[in-house]
C-alpha cells in the first residue's frame, strides 16, 4: 500500500519537529543521517541485495564542519513539505533552484561575504537522497520528480491518472516510464519474461522487428545507468507478476555494473533496494567467454583500457559478484583484456542477436547471476 | 690584528701620526664616498650622544639634523645635540680635534671606542669641505656654555682651536651640540640613514630622538623612562690575553720599582675572576713560581704566560658586570612601539663567554600588526645597541634564523614575523672592517639559537591561543550566518513562529559559544 500524503507529510515533519524541540529545549540541535557509503553497504546474501548498514552520522548545528548540511536539510525539508501541503510535484532541479538562497553575512574579519545555500544541484539532491534515509520514504513517494528515461514497450496495460495506456500499440515508440511507477495501476500483463535492455539503440531495433510480439515478452531499457523510476517498474513486474528478468549489456565491467544494479542496487542508493532491486535477475550476456563461443569476429573486439580492469579487479571483489560464474567471467576478462559491444553480434549478420543469441540463451538457460 | 693594533703599530714604529693615518686610510672607517660618509657622520655623533646620556643615567634627548647647504656640490651640514654630561671646556679641543684621545678607554661595553668616530668625522669635513667643526657644550652645573671652533693640525695631531667663546648658562643646559660641514649625499643616504634613526630608537626606547632633514621628519618619543643598568668597568678575563696587554698592565703599576708584586698577586690583582685559588693552580699546572715578582719577567716568560692562560680551562667564566644588556622588558617595549606588531616577546639570556670575552644575547620576536607578511623573517641586528645595517647576509643572526624550523612555532611562510637580535659583549667578534656583520662564533650561534627558539616557544602559546579565538570566531559566524534558513525551515515545518527560533538560536550562541570563547580570552589575558 503506497503511503497517503498525510502519512507523508507527517513523517516528514516529524524529523523537523524534532530539531524544533531541542533547540526550544537550549539542546544543540542535531539530525541523525544514515551514512550513505561502501562502508555502510551491507550486502544481504540472503536475499541478493544490497542494503544499507546501520552506521548513523550525527550533523549538528553548531559543528563548523556540518551547519551547513545541517540548514541544508532543514531547508530541503521545508521546501518538499510545502510541495507535499500544496500537492505539487517540483522536479529536484526545481528544488534546487527554489532553496538558491545568497545568504550575506559579516565574516571573521569584519568584512561583508555572500554565500549560496548550495552551490549546485549535486548539494541539493545529496540531501533530498538525505532525507529519504533518514525518515525510509523514497522521493517518489514525496511526490518529487525527476528526468526519467526509462522505456517499456510489449503486451502491458497500465492505467495512468484514469487514462488506460496499452504499450502494445506504441508503433516506432514506446511508453515513457513516469517518474512515480507506484502511481501507475498494472491492468494486464501477457508476457513470458522481461528483456533489460542496456542500450536504447538496441531496444529501438529490437522493438521496430518486434521482438517482443515474437517473443511473448516486454522489453524495457534504463539508457545505460538505469534511474529509479526503470528499476521501481522491472521491480514491480517481477514481484507483482512473476516474471523473470533478463539483463543484456555489453561485455566490459559498466555494462556486467549495470546488470548489478538492476539486480542488487547500488551503493549510493542501496537504502532502497528493497523497493527497487531485482534480486533473481538474471544476465544473458554479453560476456567475455561469449567472444569465443560465438567467434566473434576480430574486428568487433576492442582491447581493454587500464580503467577497465581496474574497473573489473574492483567488481571482483563485490559480494554480488562473488558467484563462481562471475568470479570466471571477470578472471576471463582480466586474462585476455577484450571487451565487446552487443552490436558485435551482428557479425554473424543483424538478425543472429534477436533470432539466435537471445533465444539460445534463454532456450538453453546459458545466463548467469 | 684590529685596526686599533695596526695604528698603534704605525705609530710606534714609522713615525706616522694618527690623525694622517687616518686621514689616508678613511675608506676603512667607513668614509669611502658621499653617501656612506654622510651616514658614518650621524651615526658617529648619535652613538656618541647616546653614550654621553645613558651611561651616566640621563634619559637622552637627542636633536639630528642634516641641510643641504649646496646640494649641487653635495655640501651638506650634520648637527646632533644631546643634553649629556658634555665636555669640560680644557678637554674639548683634544676631545675633537686629536685622535685617541677620549675617556671610553676601558673595559666595558659602550657604543664606540675613545671616541675615533668623531675624530674621523671631524677629519673627513675638514677634508672635503675645508670648514671647522663647531662646538657648544656644558657639563652639568656649569655656569657657562662653551663654543669652539675646532680643526686638526693632521701632521701633528693637535688640535688647532680656530675660535673660543663663553656664555652664561643661564637655564643650566648641559650636554653636547656639534655641527659638521662636509661633503655628503643626501638623496643617496637618506634612507638609510632614516632606518638607522628608527632602529636606534628601537633599542633606545627610553631616548626622545628627532630627526630633520630635506623632506624628512621623524619623532621617536620615550615610551619608557627606565633605563638600563650601565655597564660597569671591568678587567679584563685571563682567557683574552695576549703580550701587549700583559705588558700595559705591568706598567699600569705605580711603584713597580719600589715594590714590584709578585706573578701571583698580579694575576688576582688584575685579572676578571681569578682568585688566590685560581691563581695559585694556574701557575702550578703552567709551570711558574707564584712568589716571582713580574718586574723580573722576560719578553720570553711573557709569551709564555699569554699562550699558557688562553690555553688554561679551568678558569671561571668571565663576569658579565661590564655588560649592560637593555632587558627583556626595555626591548619588548621599542619593538612593539617602533615595528607596531600584535605581539611582541623578548628574551635575555643569561650572560656567556667566548675567548674570555663576556657576552649577553637578547631576542624579541615581534609578529602582525603593520609587520608585512615574507618568505623569510625580517630581521633587526644590533650588537652593543648600535642597529647594524649592511652585510646581513654575512651574520651568524641571518644563519641562525633560516634555520629554525618555523612550522614548529606554527608560523607558516610567508609569515608577518621580525627578529630582532642584540648581542652584548666587550668584544663583539665582527666579521671585517667594516663591523657590519657579527661571525659565526660558536658559543655566540648557540646563545642566539636558544633565545630565539625560548622566544618562538612564546610566540606558539600566544598563536595557538589565538588559533582557538579564531575557532570561535569562525563558529560564531557559521552559526549566525545560517540562523535565519533555520530559523525559517523549522517555522515552516512546524508552523510556528520564526521568531521564537531566532531567539532559542540566539541564546544557544550565546551560551554555547561566546561564553567558552570568553572563558579562551581571559586565559590568554592571564599569561
């Protein structure tokens, strides 16, 4: 049950009130943040996601090294609680620029200073990421919007704001992933599984043949790093319906983190896996061992950059990557230093990825986890 | 040899008078051109008024002024008046117009020595300008002012008294006022010579000095009317030795013939810190009978002697009575007045030797105010209160303190810091002629090293004090700064007045954070 705006609002204002209190009280005032790092991130073997560890920061008011987050927090606060009174729905770029405040002041020296409340956007958003934390309430919950990106095309009716959309009849296009998919009702679903998508290139070819009329199956894509909004709604459709998920990137270490994110979350955000991860995802390619399997012709493999293996020592050594079929993948690729795009498919003509590679794999249950 | 030696050594051997000594060599004595002759000519007579005042316990008020009398032939004029115990009237033809005449002769640590300065400044205008050097002074209770008119007869150095007049005193003046026409270069000098004022008034703080010249005023007040204690006469320490002196001292005995004593009680009688025990083991361990009476010792017997007392290690360190350092509190008091620092620490070591020689080491470290911030510290030398000026580069004072590690004082380059260092001494070990620089002696680097390092511990406690003041300052404008977004935050979340928070952000400023700074603040005013 998706939380009411009271609920809401009252959550919110309860982690205000609380600051109100001790200051009236002459207590110096404080919040208590989850710390949101690796350190913190604790990885649930379980149930194959990443959460967040209980390590709490104090940020105090009268701590020169915190004020300023402190004011900052308070100032987000208000500004989403105003939103949620007056059912608006800011973008976080909209509360960004609403809390640009130019603070004057008189410095240590006598002389006249200015200060933003925050520089840029990444401030602003850093403490909105605080606030969900600190009261377990995601911003989409908040009613705060953000540049989604995500996609879905296939047999799936949703009913938006009373408007029934069914994603079947999209044409050359495809249905936008709102901000909020929990305020999305789920009508009907009539597919066999999931298709992730890394790239939206590949999800328009495979949606112009029709990929997923063929394949009974809905194909989504997040346009790389996936936004919450794309893992919220391939969440909803694995828990609400059953459906397996199958990840397709390309082979070198971003595309294999991308796979981990729709499965297990990431560590800046892994205080909502919960609500987001899909933790028996499973990753179809492409791999490093596939570049061998499939002959994959020389001149659609590139040599590996000095940050990829780096990036791929680092994936290592994540709990999420401990399987032995990772652990192989990632020894394979630290070992022959190539990487490939999924396009290289095409090297055994443009139908082989949507006729051959993906229905082998799933047919013959060649993906990994 | 000192150029004391070697005129001396002229004197006696070719013949040569020294006022012609001199009057060839003058480049030695600092009057090689225009510029640095002009120089030399003040700071000759300002250190000669300084030591006619404070030795005798008269707070100085010195009067300096330089005017350009053909600018277009560099003839300038140089007057300094004191009110000093003066010169009797019998004295001063001699006293200015013949060289190595004077009363500063003597073991003790005085700005210059039996007066050759003057002289040289006497015989330099003469030189260039033809003109007399003139003369008014009284001694105290006189009832008469005397004026004279002076030049030196070079080849026989005599004085040659070109006029002579008395004046009733009737206001009981008493001191000094000279006036010298020479050749000099103003707009060469000038600057240096405005250093040179500012840097004496610095180690002089309780002397009014003023100082006029073409486009120049400077006023240094008294900020103190303490003086420091004079030095005393000394003897000299057996450690410094050497023939010469040995000899001056058996003739310095009356009735040499009649009752000649013998080397011991020549020994106790003469020398700085020798007593009967001392004596007694010294002679024993250098292989001389102590009943020997000294007027039976050879030349021979002499060389031994000097070499066997420099060589002796036993003898007590040398008395520092003759030294007249100027105290920790004096020179913290004319640095702070003259360099206008923040904070100002001064440190006076306990009296040392070297060779037998007596010194003191006083340092004041002075930081912030109107000192401007540099990638070295600036530094103030100055040896029996005179400021040295030139060859800094070449001072055991420039070595010691680029080589202190700052950072540990938690000064961070560039650094609003001066040092200022005084060596005290009866012999002050400079490096060349020109007694600019002071040499890297040892015991001197040492002394110089420990009283900085004792007064940068100061400068840390007071800079770490201030570190915390400046923590609360910084936390108290933090605080405040964003009081108003929290104020307006909560009154918006909780719907209640803004106001009330300002208030509660107000008191808990108050209590939390300018209480503790006060509590910092009243510590530091304790130290």
């Amino acid at each position: 049950m998706p939380l009411s705006d009271e609920e809401i609002i009252a959550r919110l204002e309860e982690l205000g009130k609380r600051v109100a209190e001790q200051l009236l009280k002459g207590i110096p005032p404080y919040l208590e943040i989850p710390v949101r790092t690796l350190k913190n991130t604790i990885w649930d073997e379980k149930n194959k996601i990443l959460r967040l560890g209980p390590a709490k920061a104090r940020r105090e008011y009268l701590d020169v090294k915190s004020a300023k987050k402190f004011m900052q927090t308070l100032l987000m606060l208000s500004l989403i609680i105003m939103a949620r009174r007056e059912k608006d729905y800011p973008t976080i770029r909209d509360l960004y620029y609403m809390g640009k405040h130019t603070i004057t002041y008189i410095d240590v020296y006598g002389r006249k200073r200015q200060e933003e409340t925050w520089d840029d956007q990444r401030e602003s958003n850093s403490v909105i990421e605080d606030i969900e934390v600190a009261t377990g309430i995601l911003r989409e919950e908040m009613g705060i919007m953000h540049d989604a990106k995500g996609k879905i095309v296939g047999n799936i009716v949703v009913r938006s704001k009373g408007y029934l959309i069914d994603c079947s009849k999209m044409g050359s296009g495809a249905y936008a992933i709102p901000p909020n998919p929990d305020r999305l009702e789920i009508v009907k679903v009539e597919a066999d599984y999931v298709l992730v998508i890394e790239k939206d290139a590949i999800f328009e070819r495979l949606n112009e043949e029709e990929f997923w009329k063929r394949e009974n199956c809905l194909l989504v894509t997040g346009k790389g790093q996936p936004d919450r909004s794309t893992r919220r709604m391939v969440r909803r459709l694995w828990e609400e319906f059953g459906l397996p998920v199958y990840v397709l990137t390309d082979a070198d270490p971003y595309g294999w983190y991308i796979y981990s994110v729709y499965r297990s979350g990431s560590i800046s955000l892994s205080y909502e896996s919960e609500k987001l991860a899909c933790p028996e995802a499973r990753f179809i390619g492409v791999t490093t061992s596939d570049i061998k399997r499939y002959n994959i012709p020389r001149n659609y493999i590139i040599a590996a950059t000095d940050r990829d293996l780096k990036r791929a020592t680092e994936l290592m050594k994540y709990p999420w990557f401990k399987s032995d079929a990772w652990q192989y993948e990632l020894k394979l690729f630290l070992k022959k230093k190539e990487k490939i795009e999924i396009e290289a498919l095409s090297g055994h003509g443009f139908k082989f990825l949507s006729y051959t590679y993906i229905p082998e794999k799933i047919e013959k249950k060649l993906w990994i986890i | 040899m000192t150029i004391l030696d070697e005129i001396l050594a002229l004197e006696e051997y070719k013949g040569l008078s020294p006022a012609e000594f001199f009057y060839r060599n003058r480049e030695i004595a600092g009057f090689s051109n225009p510029t640095r002759a002009l120089y030399q000519t003040v700071r000759e007579l300002v250190e000669n008024s300084l030591d006619a005042t404070e030795m005798f316990g008269i707070l100085p008020d010195i009067y300096v002024e330089v005017e350009e009398i053909n600018p277009k032939e560099n003839v300038v004029s140089v007057r300094v008046r004191d009110n000093g115990i003066g010169v009797p009237p019998e004295e001063a033809p001699n006293v200015f117009g013949r060289v190595f005449y004077g009363s500063k002769y003597k073991l003790r640590q005085s700005r210059g020595i039996f007066g050759l300065g003057v002289k040289m400044a006497v015989l330099y205008a003469q030189m260039t300008t033809g003109k007399p050097c003139e003369i008014r002074t009284a001694t105290p209770k006189s009832d008469y002012i005397y004026s004279f008119k002076i030049l030196i007869d070079i080849s026989k150095n005599k004085p040659i008294i070109v006029s002579k007049r008395k004046e009733k005193n009737t206001k009981r003046w008493h001191g000094t006022d000279v006036r010298l026409i020479l050749e000099g270069n103003w707009s060469g000098s000038k600057n240096r010579i405005a250093e040179y004022i500012k840097r004496t008034a610095m180690i002089a703080p309780y002397a009014n000095i003023t100082f006029r010249g073409p486009g120049v005023e400077l006023i240094f007040k008294r900020v103190t009317k303490k003086l420091p204690e004079p030095a005393e006469t000394g003897k000299p320490h057996p450690k410094g030795v050497d023939i010469e002196l040995l000899k001056q001292l058996i003739s310095g005995f009356k009735n040499l013939k009649e009752d000649p004593p013998t080397l011991q009680e020549f020994l106790v009688t003469c020398f700085d810190s020798v007593g009967t025990i001392t004596a007694r083991r010294f002679l024993e361990w250098a292989g001389f009978d102590p009943n020997v009476r000294i007027d039976k010792l050879r030349i021979r017997d002499l060389e031994k002697l000097a070499r066997r007392m420099k060589e002796y290690n036993e003898w007590r360190r040398p008395r520092a009575t003759p030294l007249s350092p100027l105290g920790e509190d004096l020179l913290m008091k004319g640095v702070k007045e003259i360099l206008k620092a923040e904070f100002v620490t001064a440190v006076t070591r306990k009296p040392a030797s070297y060779g037998g020689h007596p010194f003191i080491v006083e340092v004041a470290l002075a930081w912030g105010g109107e000192i401007k911030p540099m990638e070295r510290p600036l530094l103030l030398r100055f040896a029996n209160k005179i400021p040295l000026l030139y060859d800094e580069g070449a001072d055991v004072s420039r070595k010691v303190v680029d080589n202190i590690d700052w950072n540990q004082y938690k000064v961070k380059m560039p650094a609003p810091l001066a040092v200022v260092t005084h060596i005290c001494s009866t012999k002050v070990p400079f490096k060349g002629v020109g007694k600019e620089a002071i040499a890297d002696v040892p015991e001197i680097e040492k002394e110089i090293e420990n009283a900085i390092k004792e007064a940068a511990r100061r400068l840390r406690r007071y800079l770490s004090k201030k570190e915390k003041e400046m923590e609360v300052k910084v936390k108290y404008v933090t605080i405040t700064k964003y009081a108003d977004e929290v104020a307006r935050a909560l009154a918006i979340i909780t719907k209640r007045d803004k106001e009330i928070y300002l208030k509660a952000i107000e008191r808990l400023v108050e209590t939390r954070i300018l209480k503790r700074g006060a509590r910092i603040k009243a510590r530091v005013r304790r130290r």
